[in-house]
C-alpha cells in the first residue's frame, strides 16, 4: 500500500524534484521505511523509481510534443539543459535529439 501511494504521488510531483525523504515526509513513514517498501515491492530504490517515472515523462515530450529539447528540459524542473541531455542519453542509450528523429524515423516506414 506504501509502495502504491508513492507511485500516485510521483505522478503529481514528478517534476517538482522531490527528494526521497520529502516524498517519505509526505507519506507519513521515514525514508528508510519507504526504502524498504520498495525495494521489497518493485526490486528498485524510490530513487530509482522516481528517475524512471522523470524519464518516461521526458521521452513522451520528446515523441509528442513540439517542445525543444531545452523547454522540456525546464519544464521537467532541470536547470540545465545540457545536464538534462546527458541524463537522458544515459536513461535511453540516445540524445533527446537523436530518439526524437529515431522515434519519428520508425513511425514514418511503411
């Protein structure tokens, strides 16, 4: 149930930057009982489950909005767009910029 909640809150908070203990503030439980729960639940740290859940949003951005790369970056709550580059690239393996046109590329083939 822990587990779950967090979940709902990252959907509302994802781009505020919350840390881990804030989030565990929030919930009522101390950041190593939150630990806990998750990594008994998902196999995966609250930090690892809130990157995530940042990544997905961005790569939504990337495939369907017209925001550039520099807007999505301030809108995910990062200062720096370069940083958010290379967050990304290491997320996905590409450069917001390169898994825009590779998304793009594969939906246009036949």
């Amino acid at each position: 149930a822990l587990v779950a909640r967090f979940r709902a809150r990252l959907e509302t908070t994802y781009r505020d930057q919350v840390s881990v203990p804030g989030h565990a503030l929030a919930l009522g439980v101390t950041a190593k009982q939150l630990r806990t729960a998750c990594i008994e639940t998902t196999d995966a740290p609250p930090s690892r489950l809130i990157h995530d859940r940042l990544m997905l949003e961005a790569k939504r951005l990337m495939l369907y909005s017209n925001m550039t790369v520099s807007e999505a970056a301030f809108y995910l709550g990062f200062d720096d767009p370069a940083y958010f580059t290379r967050v990304f690239t290491r997320a996905s393996g590409l450069s917001p910029r390169r898994f825009r046109a590779s998304s793009l590329a594969k939906a246009v083939r036949p």
